[in-house]
C-alpha cells in the first residue's frame, strides 16, 4: 500500500530527527515533502509570510466550524498523520518550519472534522501559548486545552491522551 509506505517513511524520518540524526533525516524528509506537495522554505522571510498566512486560514476556518461525522477519506488522514510525525520530528531542528507543518495539520484537521487531529492540534497550540507567557497567552491556552480534552473524549486513541497528558505537564511548567 502506498499511502502505508508514506506514513511509515515519514515515522521514520521522526525518528532520524529525535535520535538527533539531522543530516539522515533531513535526505529522507524533502523527497517525502515532495510526494505530499509541500517545501520547506530555506528564506525565512517566506517561511513566515507562510506561516501567517496559514495562521490566518486556520483563524477563519476555527470561525466556520469543522464538520463533524464526516467519513475520513484515506488521502485526508495519511496526509494529517504525515504532518503531524514530520511537525514533532522538525520542530526540534528547525522551529519554525515545523510550526508551518504544524499549521497545515491543524487546518487540514478542522477542515476535516477529525477529532484525534483536532485534539493533538489544539493541545500543542495550548502548550505554545502557555510556553510564550503572558496572562492573554495563558487564557488562550486553558481554552485550547479545554477544546483538546473536549475532542479527545471523543476518541479512542492513545496517543491522542498521551500527548495530552505531556502538553499539560508542559504548560504546568511553563506556567511555574
């Protein structure tokens, strides 16, 4: 299965990136970017009109509302599966272009009405607030968190808890 392919490509290229193997993960990353149709932007002007951009989309789309009950399509969820490992995997080597991955799976994951998506989406969002500071950023943070916990009852995945449970001690000790 190619789609099965993709994603384990992409497991493995999070692995490179936290066993701190840059170098391997970074051949393995641009080619499967490449399959999805994505870049990473080497100017960091482009990256962050990028992500400014996508920020703003993901604003107006949490404004619309996801659809709920909606049947996943294969494509949709391999693709937010994709994200999401690559997101985590880069964004301890290069933040900002981890975040825009970030971003494109939270959009993707409102647009799909796809609670575990949503949850992961929405507590690591609470976990950077929280991180950032600020009495605004920290009530931003308890309701995105909320939102997460919200949508993660609706699942039954582990690893959705389980990162639940590490961006919350994380926001408890950022909050410290």
């Amino acid at each position: 299965d190619p789609g099965e392919a993709i994603k384990l490509r992409a497991l493995g290229v999070e692995s490179l990136f936290r066993c701190a193997e840059h170098a391997r993960a970074l051949e393995h990353l641009h080619p499967l970017l490449n399959a999805l149709g994505l870049t990473l932007w080497r100017r960091q002007s482009i990256a962050l009109a990028t992500l400014l951009s996508l920020r703003g989309q993901l604003w107006l789309q949490r404004r619309r509302g996801a659809e709920r009950g909606r049947e996943l399509s294969p494509e949709a969820r391999l693709r937010m599966d994709v994200l999401w490992s690559l997101g985590v995997g880069l964004s301890l080597y290069d933040p900002l272009n981890a975040f825009i991955l970030q971003v494109r799976h939270a959009l993707l994951a409102e647009q799909q009405g796809s609670p575990e998506h949503i949850a992961l989406a929405r507590a690591t969002e609470s976990f950077i607030l929280a991180w950032e500071g600020g009495e605004r950023n920290r009530r931003q943070s308890r309701r995105a968190m909320a939102a997460a916990e919200e949508r993660a009852l609706t699942t039954t995945d582990p690893r959705v808890r389980a990162h639940l449970y590490v961006m919350s001690a994380g926001i408890a000790s950022a909050e410290e």
